[in-house]
C-alpha cells in the first residue's frame, strides 16, 4: 500500500449519489477514492473485512448523505456508518465531513453524536463553485479531537435511558387503566386523553406557566433493583380552553434528567463543562430522537403510544409564539380526537413473533454444545436448523433462506478463521433490508477473539450470568436493525453527571443531617458509610441476596426539574458475622443497573465490552466528582466467586 493512501479521502455515499456527484468529487484537487473502487482490498477477503480496512487506512472519510441515503435503511450504508463512527471513537478525532445533495436538509440528519457534530456542507446550486471550495478547504484540515466537539460524551444518549429505565418504564405500562380509575377522569370525560406528557424546553429548565396548574398526584408503586420498593408520582395537570372548558392530563414540565443540563451552568463543579444555548438545544433534540426509539421499540410494547413529547422553544429570542399552556392544549384536543392504534400495533407485534421459529446454528466442531443448544431452542419453540453431516463447513444462502436468526457458537480452539468467514457471510445475507439476524455466542473466548470489522455486532458470552436465558429474549423478540447498532459511544459521562445533579447532591448531604440527628436507625448502623454495590457480572437481583431487611431511611425531599416533590429514602440490612450484628446502608449503583438495561436491549448499541468499559469510566468519574471525603464507598466485588454477606463483613469491618 502505498504511502500517500493515508493522505486521501475515503467518500462513503449511495450509489445514486456516487453517480451524480464522481466526477465533482474527483475533480477537488485532492486524492478521492470512492469505497468499492478501493484498489487496495485484499483480494479473497470478505467485504465486512475489506470495508474495515479501507475505512481504517484512510484520514478524512466523507459521508455524501441525501435522503435515499437516509430513507432507504440500506444494511451497508449503516455497516459503513457504523465503521466510520467507531473509527473517531478509538482515535479520538472526528474524521468525519458529512456533504448533502440533493436538497436534503440539516434537520433530518440523525441525532447521533459525531454524525451531528461533524463539519457538516451542503452542496447548494446557488453557491455552488463556493461549495466545492469550502469541501476541499475542510477535507484538507486538521482532524479535530472529539474532546473538544463532545466534552460531555454522549450526554443525551444516558440522560434519554436514564430516564426511561429510572422512570418511565415504571409508570407507563399501567397508567391508562390508572387513569381510568381517577374520579377527575370520570368527571372530566372525553376531556382526559390517556397518555403522558412530556415538555423538553431547549432551555433545560422547568416550564413555569400559570396556564396550567398542578391539581393532583397519581401513586405508582414498583420494585426497583435491591431495594424493598419505589413510590413514583405522576402529576395531573389541569388547562382550560378559552370557553373555560377544564381539560386534565398527565404532564412532567421537564424530564429530571434532562434539567441536569441547566444545572451544569447554574452549579459549577469539579471538571464542569460549559454548555451553549446552541450545544442545550441539540442535547435536547438528540433526546428527543432517543427516548422516542426506546418507547417505540416492539421490545417495550407496553410503553407504545402512551408518551408524547413536546420539545419547547422558551429562548428569549426567536422561540415559540404560543405558550407552554396553549400548545399542550392544543396537543390534548388533537390526541382526544384521533384514534387509538395500539390494538393494531398490538396484534402486529404478535403477528411477527408467530413467523420467529426457524433459526441457523452453526459450529465448526458437531460437539456436545451443538447438541446442547440444538436441545436448549427446541424446548423454547425454535425449529433448528445446521449443516448436515458431509455438508462443507461454508455457508450457502440457501442455507439462511428459511431462517430468521443464525446462531455462531464460537469456542476455545475453534477455527477462528472459518467462523469470522461464515459470520461474515451471514451479515452480508442480510444486509440489504437493514436487518442483523446474526448472533455469536461466546463460550470460555473473549470479544477480541472477533475481528474489528464483526466488533459492533451484539453477542451473547457464557461470562454473562444467564447468558442463555438473554439468548432466549433475544431471539423471542423483535428482528435487530443495523440502526440500534450504531455504537453509543461514552454515555458514561452523562449518568454520572446525572447521578450526582439529580440524586447525590441532595442525598448525601440529607444523609449527613440524618446521622447527626441520631434517630433510631441511624444510631444502629455499625459505620457510617452509604455503600454502593457494583457486581462484577452486572447481574442486578430484586433483592439483595441473604440480607436481612431492617428499614428503610427517609432522607430528603427536592423538587427536581418536573419531579415535584421527590422523596429519597435508603434501605438498611442486617447480617450476622459470628456473634456481631452489623447493620448498614446500601443499594446497587443505579446509573450502571441502567446501562445493563442498555446492554440487555440490543438496540441501544452498547455490547458487553463496551458495558464493562463504561461502568469502569462511570465509577472513576464520580469519584473525581465527590472528591476523597465522601461517605459514599463503591464496593466491587466478583458475585460469581464470593457472596455478598462475606463482602459486606470485609468491607464493614475494614472501617472499623
């Protein structure tokens, strides 16, 4: 290769696009080279892997995005994003120049960071020698760190799944027959719609408007990960119309989560990151975008249809004409007048899960573990199919033509090679309509045993607690789109700022007031210390195993964001260690319970791997936050080796 291949620019478009625009980009002045026309691939390589490398080797990467790009979900065209993104990821720059054509606009970009945040062109046809000028000019600059374009990581994309896991996922799936049982909804009738509402002000501060007023609470009580239970509040608003019809509905005036992004200006902390009125309002859309694909997605069926959120122009300039009052009147009046589509949706999903039985599976070796999988997907419904005895051990289509998921068993010693090459062509079956129907399993290897190029792919290992029971969820679920495989990238950053603006800052010193105070609890705990636990198999019980509950703690109630009211309450335990009792406060690290839930959805695009890494960077983050006087412990420790009553007993003791 070359020596100069470093210098030139990698073009990723459709193919239309390349056939309108070859010869404006080849005529730039500068070295172009359009992806399939690499005449560095290595030849008898796999296209995943060609495509890789290519990507790899070359500095600048132009995306030519236009709405049949977009439209069309093409399975290559997103491997190709997916690839491009990645690249930044581990470099640490963004390489990326996006170019539209065609008359697409700058709002129907994805709001996925790095794509939004890359130097973005477009090709105008009245500005068009300009145009080309400008591309040149940027193609030829320096790579910019992404420390610099996205100092907070992914914010948008932990605060979004915060949110869902923390709060929404509890309250949605039985709020309409709640709603119904409300005596305001009775005498209200036809003037309540069942839904909730959501306001995301580009200001990230709480809508006030006194349009609207707080009238009363709905109660939703559900477990939550190691603790005896959570209460959450649904607030029902009330607005009347200018007749002076009362119209009721569920509304949160911003998302707690959300608000942090205020809170970021109005309370300077260790390595805080100042936030523009341009950097809020894209964190507010690229919310938006989030949330809106986790409550749509077929996985949360229960939650489809019943949130609507309403991003809100509140700049003192150029904003919104109405008030906050009125649009959601309006939005109220429209949503009572449409029909309700979730039967419809309903029997859809359950029409797709009918056609789900046929799967692939697939080992170089016809062992003991293709038997036992064999074994494992017929007793949950699954027809399996695998190669037949004398059959070569490489794919055909026809092989994959009748099956909706392949399964890769990938073990100790195995033909690596031949694996990453059926893996491969598997994709490459499904690429065309935007769907990955392909699932690795990884029994006693490590990820770094797949190739870079099949890294993005979402697989399961028998390191995971489990990991046959998510197998099973996967496969009984809806089909994975390429899409929701595009790497999250650090989210870390975003939960723990979240943890702190929105829990810790209020908690902890609430916590310090209740031990001075010297209640009954308070005076029964063997060390005064808040212990947060961290699994090393991110496996997240409903309780804390053989502990003994004693009470729970109530510390503090804040009003945060549109959460009015909120109460943070703590569990205590009890374990025995020889003759002593030792009592103590704990609960499991909330922000990395939501990125197993990430990880365990397959569409949030966070493998294993990645996970782990982000609960790593998550803990050193909170710690540089709170300093080394916190009373706050994290306790790591590996539940799969040791259990939880001896680690408590250790690090109990270690205080004492």
């Amino acid at each position: 290769m070359p020596e100069n291949v470093a210098d030139e620019v990698l073009v990723l478009c459709h193919p239309v696009d390349k056939q309108k625009h070859i010869h404006e980009i080849r005529n730039l002045g500068i070295p172009c080279q359009f992806l399939e026309d690499d005449p560095y691939a290595e030849p008898g390589r796999d296209l995943l892997y060609n495509t890789q490398q290519s990507i790899n080797r070359h500095r600048r990467l132009l995306l030519i995005l236009s709405d049949q790009f977009l439209e069309e979900k093409n399975g290559w065209l997103i491997f190709q994003v997916i690839l491009a993104i990645q690249k930044c990821q581990l470099n640490g720059e963004c390489c990326l120049v996006l170019l539209l054509v065609r008359d697409m606009e700058e709002d129907l970009i994805p709001k996925i960071p790095i794509l939004d945040k890359a130097k973005i062109l477009k090709l105008s046809k009245n500005q068009y020698t300009q145009s080309l000028k400008t591309l040149k000019y940027c193609l030829k600059g320096q790579l910019k760190p992404l420390s610099d374009l996205l100092p907070l990581g992914n914010l948008a994309h932990g605060l979004a799944w915060s949110h869902f896991y923390g709060y929404m996922r509890h309250i949605l799936p039985g709020l309409a027959k709640k709603i119904k049982n409300l005596n305001s909804y009775k005498i209200n009738h036809g003037r309540m719609p069942i839904k909730f509402y959501m306001f995301l002000p580009t200001s990230c501060k709480a809508i006030e408007d006194n349009g609207f007023k707080q009238e009363e609470d709905l109660k939703v009580t559900a477990s939550h990960v190691g603790s005896s239970g959570r209460t959450f509040n649904v607030h029902i608003y009330s607005v009347c119309d200018e007749g002076g019809r009362m119209y009721r509905c569920c509304l949160q005036t911003i998302p707690p989560s959300l608000s942090l992004l205020s809170s970021l200006d109005a309370d300077p902390y260790q390595g805080h990151v100042q936030l523009s009125p341009q950097d809020r309002r894209l964190e507010v859309k690229r919310f938006y975008f989030i949330m809106k694909t986790i409550l749509d997605h077929p996985k949360n069926e229960k939650c489809n249809d019943l949130a609507k959120m309403i991003i809100y122009d509140d700049s003192e300039i150029g904003g919104e004409v109405k008030r906050p009052s009125e649009v959601l009147l309006d939005i109220i009046k429209q949503d009572l007048n449409t029909d309700n589509s979730q039967s419809a949706t309903a029997s859809t999903y359950q029409e797709e899960e009918k056609t789900a039985e046929n799967l692939f599976l697939y080992s170089v070796d016809d062992d003991q573990f293709l038997q036992e999988f064999t074994d494992l997907f017929e007793k949950n419904g699954f027809v399996v199919r695998s190669l037949r005895p004398g059959q070569p051990l490489f794919l055909q289509d026809e092989d994959l033509s009748e099956c909706r998921w392949a399964i890769f068993l990938i073990k100790k010693n195995a033909a690596l090679d031949l694996l990453n090459l059926n893996i491969s062509a598997a994709i490459t079956s499904c690429m065309d309509n935007g769907e990955l129907n392909v699932i690795p399993v990884l029994i006693d290897v490590e990820p770094d045993c797949l190739p870079e190029s099949l890294r993005w792919v979402t697989y399961v290992s028998n390191n995971e607690p489990d990991y046959k029971d998510r197998l099973i969820q996967i496969l009984k679920g809806s089909t994975i789109t390429m899409e929701s495989q595009i790497p999250s990238g650090d989210v870390f950053i975003g939960l723990a700022w979240g943890y702190y603006f929105n829990y810790l800052r209020f908690f902890l010193p609430g916590l310090e007031n209740k031990m001075n105070e010297k209640g009954e609890l308070a005076r029964s705990l063997s060390v005064e210390r808040f212990f947060v636990l961290l699994p090393l198999s991110c496996s997240y019980p409903d309780t804390l195993a053989d502990m003994k509950f004693v009470g729970q703690m109530k510390i503090v109630t804040k009003t945060i964001g549109g959460a009015i009211n909120k109460t943070f309450n703590t569990d205590c335990y009890e374990i025995q260690s020889g003759d002593k009792t030792l009592r103590f406060l704990a609960e499991y690290c909330t922000p990395c319970v939501c990125l197993k839930s990430m990880h365990d959805s397959t569409f949030a695009g966070l493998n294993t791997m990645q996970m782990e890494d982000q609960i790593k960077q998550f803990k050193k983050k909170i710690d540089i936050i709170l300093g080394k006087d916190s009373p706050l412990t994290f306790v790591e420790y590996d539940d799969t080796k040791e259990t939880l009553t001896d680690v408590m007993i250790r690090e109990i003791e270690g205080f004492n």
